[in-house]
C-alpha cells in the first residue's frame, strides 16, 4: 500500500513518461514480440477509456446544458467556438503546405510499396453528414458510440429540463449527480495511463522497427515538425495574443497531450482532455463538457487540415507534378490548386464530422478535390499508425485550446 501511495505523490506527466520511456526500451529489446507480450496492457488501457467516454459526455453534456441560462448563452458559445475551429484549421493548412513546400518529401523517391489492404474510401456527402447527426436510435447511439449523435440527443434532452423548469428539478439534480459519478470514474481510470503508456508504445516500437519507417523517413520528420509547428507557433502565439501563457496552458493540457500521443485516437483522450481544460487551465466545465466532445468529432487540425495538405505535396512530388505550374491528366494545375486544397481541408473536417477513419477520408476528400492521384495514399497507410500518433496530440491540443480562448474572451 505504501509502494502505491508514493507512486501515486510522482507528478502525473512523469509516471507517463516513464511508461513512454520503458515501453520503448521494452520494445526494441523484445523486438515483435512485444505486441504479443504487452499490447494487451495497451488494448486493455483503451477499452477503459471508451467505456467511459460516452456516459462521461452524455452526463456532462445533459448537466450543461440544463444549467445555461436559455438557448441564447449556448447560441453565443457554439458560434465562438466554431469560429475558432475554423481559424485554426485554416492556419494548420498553412503550415501543411508550407512545411511541405519546404521540405519536399516526396521528391527522390521512387518504387515505393503499397499497402496490400489499401482501398480508396468513400466521401459522404455533406447531407449524409448532416443527417448522420441525428440518432434514429439514441441507445444504439449509446452503444456504439457515435459522439455526435450522443452530443445531440444529450442536448436535446438538456433543453427539455430547461424547457420544463421547477417541474424536473431532481432530474436536473441527478444529472448533475451522474455527471460528477463519472468524472470521479475518469479519475479511477486515468491511474491507469502510464500502463497502457507502456503496453501501447512496446507493441508499436516492436511492430514497426525502422524498416517500415527509413523508406518515408523525410515525410514522417515532416508531419510532426509541422505538428510541432503549429502546437507552438500557431497555438502559442494564438495563447499571447489573448493575454495568456502558453507555458502554463501547455503544462496543463500535457495530460490530455500524452493520451492523444500514446492512443492516437480523439475519442479516447476525451475523458483526460475534459479534466485537463476543467482542472487544470480553469475552463468552467459546463461549457467544456459541450465544446471538447463536439471538438473532438469536428476540431481535426492534425488528422483533417495538416495531414491532408501535406500529402496533396507529397503526392504531387512523388508523381513528378509542380503544383506551381504542370499538368496531370490533362489538367493544368496552378495557384488554384492551393486554394482548392486549403478549402477542401478546412470545410472537409466539418464535412466529415463523426466518419471512421477521418485521415484517410479527408486525404481521399482533398486529392480528389485538387485533380491529385489517390494511389499516393496507399504508399502511407503501411507506416499511418506512426503518423497519427502526431496527428492526434495536434488534433486534441487544438480541442483543449479553444475552449480556453473562449473562456477567455
């Protein structure tokens, strides 16, 4: 009990650090057959982590809701907080395309294998998505955990508590109640991070080895230094310009970070990255309860603006187009491709919303768009997990720091 207890006094980015840290010792000495020996631990970690994400946001998002004062509060901060969705992802396609004009990761190389299990995915259209919203069945919402449509009938069901006022006042109480019960559960579960922190990062580092990564080394630096870019740059210099510290803010969303990296998945880090905003930068949690899950089924800076842009270069490069002046197919690609690209990046995450697999969909999205091969996407699929890791710290941090500006302004 005592070995516990002082486990528990070490600070908590450390004890996930040092998950990270032996989980990669422990994967390069076991080589593949980590995956057998600790992705268990990994998988187990997740698993926890989705059980209570949904309940945490149904709970949440009905308590929120039933306690703002009318539609008008959640009309001025749903607006607030869209706009900053789209500001960011537009000033992350920016970075993409910068970093990939820069870099030109895909220049040099040639006879690169595709993944055998790659299949072009299939858009939906913005009307599939809009509908899509909107649960025919709210439990089989629940169950599956379709974010989005939880998000809606949560809220749904919070108006009808403000709706019916003095009459439903122990109902109000016990969401209320539940929403505290689950976020004391997320504590519970979060204990266990740096665990799944070693399984996670043993079973990827033993998997992929450098084999896999060497060949798309230059595209790999790439993504994350455009990642780390926009995290610091963009977010940072966002966090001055409203009079706040970025020093401080980053302390405070490591959590939220660190989950994001390890998992790679939004959806996961949701618990971690709801406590990191409430706990630790401040943000009143009513409103946070509806402004991180919805950013984490739209706000997709890393998966739906950087990644996209920066294989549109990528792929370009590779192919041997100059998407300053050439031509593929036929098609004269110019300085309109540019836009074409930032546009169908910046609506396409919000076209996207709640999709499986949003990287590989918004990448289909964008390339289709700007008259680009989609077969280039079968070349980075082999490595993807890699690459989402950065992806999703990038997408996560951006849902954590638009709550903060809004709270802010």
């Amino acid at each position: 009990m005592k070995l516990v207890s002082s486990w528990l006094k070490i600070p908590f980015w450390q004890r996930v650090l040092a998950g990270f840290v032996l989980g990669a010792l422990a994967g390069w000495a076991f080589g593949p057959s980590a995956e057998t020996w600790f992705g268990p631990l990994g998988t187990l970690y997740v698993t926890l982590i989705k059980m209570i994400a949904v309940p945490l946001v149904f709970f949440a998002v009905v308590n929120a809701v039933s306690s703002l004062h009318g539609q008008k509060s959640v009309a001025a901060l749903g607006g607030r907080t869209f706009l900053w969705f789209a500001i960011t992802a537009a000033l992350a396609v920016c970075v993409g395309l910068s970093v990939g004009w820069l870099l030109q990761p895909g220049k040099g190389l040639s006879g690169l294998a595709m993944a055998p299990d790659f299949t072009v995915r299939e858009v939906p259209t913005p009307v599939q998505v809009l509908l899509d919203v909107v649960p025919s069945n709210p439990f089989k919402a629940l169950a599956e955990g379709k974010i989005l449509q939880v998000i809606f009938f949560a809220g749904l069901l919070g108006f009808a508590l403000v709706k019916l006022g003095e009459r439903v006042v122990g109902l109000r109480k016990l969401a209320g109640e539940a929403s505290d019960t689950m976020i004391q559960v997320t504590r519970f579960v979060l204990e266990m991070t740096p665990l799944g922190t070693f399984g996670l990062i043993a079973a990827l580092v033993g998997a992929y080895g450098f084999e896999k990564l060497l060949p798309l080394g230059t595209f790999v630096f790439a993504l994350y230094l455009a990642c780390a870019l926009h995290i610091v740059v963009v977010y940072g210099g966002l966090l001055l310009g409203h009079g706040l510290n970025p020093l401080k803010f980053f302390r405070g969303a490591a959590p939220g970070m660190q989950v994001a990296f390890v998992s790679s998945s939004s959806f996961a880090s949701m618990p971690v990255a709801i406590r990191s905003v409430t706990h630790n930068l401040g943000v009143d949690k009513d409103y946070a309860a509806f402004a991180v899950p919805l950013g984490a089924s739209i706000k997709m800076d890393g998966c739906g603006a950087i990644y996209p842009a920066l294989t549109s270069m990528f792929v370009a490069q590779y192919f041997g187009l100059d998407l300053s002046a050439s031509q593929y197919a036929g098609i004269e690609l110019s300085l309109s491709q540019y836009l074409i690209i930032a546009l169908a990046s910046v609506l396409g995450s919000f076209g996207t919303a709640g999709v499986p697999g949003t990287a590989i969909v918004m990448v289909t999205l964008v390339l289709s768009a700007a008259g680009l091969p989609l077969e280039g996407i079968g070349y980075l699929v082999a490595i993807d997990r890699v690459l989402d890791m950065m992806r999703t710290m990038t997408n996560v941090t951006g849902q954590m720091l638009v709550p903060v500006l809004v709270a802010k302004e």
